[in-house]
C-alpha cells in the first residue's frame, strides 16, 4: 500500500526544497537561542575554596530588552532554589539563606551577571542556571554543573592480634570522605589478603575502608605491609608502611656455657634469652640440686658464677613469663678439675686446600701410570721374548776339532736327565749346513743318542743309583759329555751368546 502510495503521489522537487530549508532555518534559531546566554558547561572545585560562575548575554542585533536575571540552583533533580537576583531598579537579592552569605555579583549589571560563591562546601555541587527575563523572546537560560572534589583523609594503623591458627585483620587503611571515591591496594611480602568496604557521606563524599587479613606467627612480628591510596585529586599514591604486631609467649635459650668450667674459674656468666612480644615480665633462675649456690649472682637474665667450684656441677633453668605464657630452659654445667685445652680446629680453607692438593697429587699418578703403560705397549720397554738358555763355556774350535767319539753310558744319562736343548726365539737363516739330503743337520757328525742308545743308559743309570749313587750327585765338572767330532770344514757353531 505504501509503495503505491508514494507511486501515486510523489513528492515535487519545489516542495523538497522547502522542507529542507524550513529545518534549517528551525536549526539555526535555536543555535542562535542557544548562543545568546554564555556560561561555562562544567567547574570543578574544592570545599572552603570559592568558585565564580560566569554567565553573560549576546544580542546580535541589539533589539531584545534584558528585564531580570535569577541564578537558580538544582541540587537535585525535581528541585529548583533561587540563590541570586538582580533587577536594574531594585538591585540585587539573595533569597536561600544557605547563600546569603557566601554568594555576590560580580559586576552588577544585567549584561555580565557572574556571581562568586565563596567557602564552598560539598553540598554545594549541582547545575547553576543563569536565566534571563526578556522582551519579547521570554526567558533565555544558560546552565553550569559544578562538581565538588573533595581530597581523602587517608590513614593506616596496625592491629595488634595473638598468634594462633585463624586469619585475623592485622592491619587497616581507609580514605575517608573522598570525592570521588578513592581505590586501596596493598603492598606485602607476608602471605594474606584484603577485604575493601565503601560508605556514602550525606554530602556525597564516599569513604573507603580496607582491611588486611592474614594466619599471624610468631616470624610475622615486625614485618610491613603497605596501604597504598589512589585518588582524582591527589597528584601522586598515598603510600604508608605499616608494621605487624604479632603477640606470642616466650621461646628461651640459656647461651654463655663452653664445657670448660674447671675448678678455680671465676667470673663465668650464663645469660637467659627470651623471644617475646609483649617482652617478658618476669625472669626466673632455678637450679635442680636446689637452692642457687653461694658463689652464684643472678642479675635479670644473667647468671654469673663468681668463683667455679662443686657447688655448680648442676642443671640451671631459665623461666620466662609474659602475659600470654611462660616458658623455661634448661643447661646442665659439668665442673672438671682442669682447664681443657681447646685445640682449633683447621679453617675451612685449610682443609679445602689439603683436599685440592690430595686430588692433583692423585691425578698426576694417574698420568704417570698410564704414560708408563702407553711407552710399553709401543715397544720401548723391556724385551718381552723368552731369552735362550745359557751354553756351556767353550771354544766352538775345539769341539770341531775333537773326534768323534761314542758317548759313554754316564754320559748319556746325565744328557738325558739335563735334556739341554736349544729354543729357537725366532726364523733362522738357512744354509748349506741345514740340508736335510746330506745328513748334515749335526754338523756333519753322527747323532748324539739315538732312542734305542737312551732307553739303555736310562737303565745303566737306575742300576748306578741301586749301588749308591745318586745322579743329583755327580760331578758336572767331572763327567762332562765329550765335545761332537766335527770336522772345521764341514761345520761351525758360534759360541753362546749371554743376555
């Protein structure tokens, strides 16, 4: 329907023209409205200070009558209170008593009717409307919202508390009657947390409370945390340390006892240490085996011993009371006849270089060994073949040139039971001598024994040892076997050679 509507009756272009102009024209009039009563859109001050509002009234063309201006405060929304008036003839008026005093024109006259409010005070924020009564436009206004600051009163404080095993508050920071509302974070090495509450003022101020929470120790005692406050009107934190108060009973210690107290000592002292928050009250020395001895003097926590002697061969015991508890210690003094001679011990740089010296000294070994190892397995050491057997003393000529005899029955036992032989060490060239086809193999003599020739010579030798003999006895020098009958030319033997 509405599109053929529109197809029906479109709209002409003259009449688009007039609308558009018609709102401008309704857009420029109220700007002009607008425009002619000048005032500031936003002030912000501070209680006890004093603020001035301007206001002042443009007439371009000079044709509107300026009868009365009325400053009109709204605290509120819904509520309107005239604070100041002025009228060329009948001057000027303040009718809100809450102004009377603090409020005046600055210039007096309808054109610049700026007033001045003086010793502020928070309820004093609101819209300021500066209106004018006119001929023939009516009333012409223009408005300014003032907005009260207001600095915190910032503050932190310690709360004593006990130790124990319940989270507690230790500690509370607070900004208090704040414009706007101040933020409060906290600065801790302890281990806890915090808790932050707001409350709103009648005057709009706002106050901020934080509290901090933590399971208090003994170890807390002393430690800070720090309240640090954040606000519009301050130019920088408000930072304060706080420190902890952590009440516990007594935790004692007797120091001063060497295990030296020979008899003849004097002027020996014990002194009682109490860790205590509140400090203790009251210090008590007691000593087992009774009453104190006549050579002891106790002065508050110290115990002196004028003269060491029996008497004090005793257990000493400390109380300390405050008023969350008491707690004692004990020490047991052992009197011996003479002085003991304390040896110090060696310093620790000492023995870190005694061990120093033990690991290079080891390492050096460790070096020299395996060079050592290393020289022999490269050959440099000592031979590692088996050397021959040593050879009878005696010119190779000689028993070339001897002839060859038969050995004798002793002989050949006395060869059997030495069995001398030759052990080849390694390859030995081959001559003419070694030639197997000339029966040379003995320098060209017969063998010495053949098998046959030593089984009846073992015999001989065991019907020798019937009769007495021993053959561990002979005479080596006596019986020695005859040298091979080897002629010169046809073989030579060097002579045994000692390594």
């Amino acid at each position: 329907m509405a599109r053929d509507y529109a197809a029906r009756c479109p709209v002409s272009p003259v009449r688009n023209t007039w609308l558009v102009a018609a709102a401008a024209i309704l857009l420029t009039a109220q700007g002009n409205t607008a425009q002619k009563v000048r005032v500031e859109e936003e002030l912000e001050a501070y209680p006890t200070a004093s603020v001035d509002l301007r206001c002042e009234f443009i007439d371009g063309g000079g044709r509107t009558k300026l009868t009365q201006v009325s400053w009109i405060w709204e605290p509120i929304d819904g509520q309107r209170d005239n604070i100041a008036v002025f009228h060329p003839t009948y001057g000027q008026s303040f009718p809100n008593p809450a102004f009377r005093d603090r409020v005046i024109f600055l210039h007096r006259t309808l054109e610049n009717p700026s007033i001045r409010i003086s010793n502020l005070k928070m309820s004093d924020a609101g819209r300021y409307t500066c209106e004018y009564a006119t001929y023939p436009s009516g009333n012409e206004q223009g408005t300014t919202t003032l907005t009260m600051l207001a600095k915190p009163k910032n503050s932190a404080k310690v709360v004593t508390v006990q130790a124990g095993t319940k989270s507690v508050v230790v500690a509370q920071c607070e900004a208090a009657d704040g414009k706007p509302a101040a933020t409060i974070k906290w600065l801790a090495s302890v281990g806890g947390n915090h808790s932050t509450s707001t409350t709103n003022g009648p005057d709009g101020t706002v106050t901020v409370r934080s509290e901090y929470r933590l399971v208090p120790t003994p170890a807390d005692d002393g430690r800070e945390v720090t309240c640090v406050v954040d606000q519009r009107t301050q130019e920088r934190s408000w930072v304060h340390p706080v420190k902890l108060s952590v009440e516990y009973p007594p935790s004692v210690s007797i120091e001063g006892y060497d295990n030296n107290w020979y008899v003849g000592r004097s002027d020996v002292v014990l002194v009682c240490t109490a860790n205590a928050n509140p400090e203790p009250t009251t210090v008590t020395w007691t000593a087992v085996s009774g009453p104190l001895p006549d050579t002891v003097v106790v002065d508050g926590n110290k115990l002196t011993v004028r003269k060491v002697d029996d008497a004090v061969n005793t257990t000493f015991i400390c109380e300390v009371k405050n008023k969350h508890g008491a707690s004692k210690h004990q020490i047991t003094t052992v009197v011996i006849e003479e002085e003991r001679q304390i040896t110090p011990g060696p310093s620790t740089g000492a023995v870190i270089g005694g061990i120093l010296g033990a690991l290079v000294l080891i390492g050096i070994g460790i070096g020299i060994f395996f060079f050592i190892r290393k020289r022999l397995q490269d050959g440099e050491g000592p031979p590692k073949h088996k050397p021959p057997p040593p050879v009878k003393a005696g010119s190779s000529t000689e028993m070339l040139n001897k002839p060859s005899e038969p050995p004798t029955a002793t002989e050949t036992a006395l060869l059997t039971s030495r069995e001398v032989y030759y052990e080849p060490t390694g390859g030995e060239p081959v001559t003419n001598l070694d030639d197997e086809t000339t029966g040379a193999l003995n320098g060209g003599a017969p063998p010495v024994l053949d098998d046959s020739a030593k089984f009846d010579n073992i015999n001989e030798l065991k019907d020798h040892a019937a009769d007495g003999h021993h053959g561990n006895d002979l005479d080596s020098s006596s019986h020695e076997p005859p040298p091979a009958n080897i002629s010169r030319g046809e073989s030579f033997v060097s002579p045994a050679m000692y390594v």
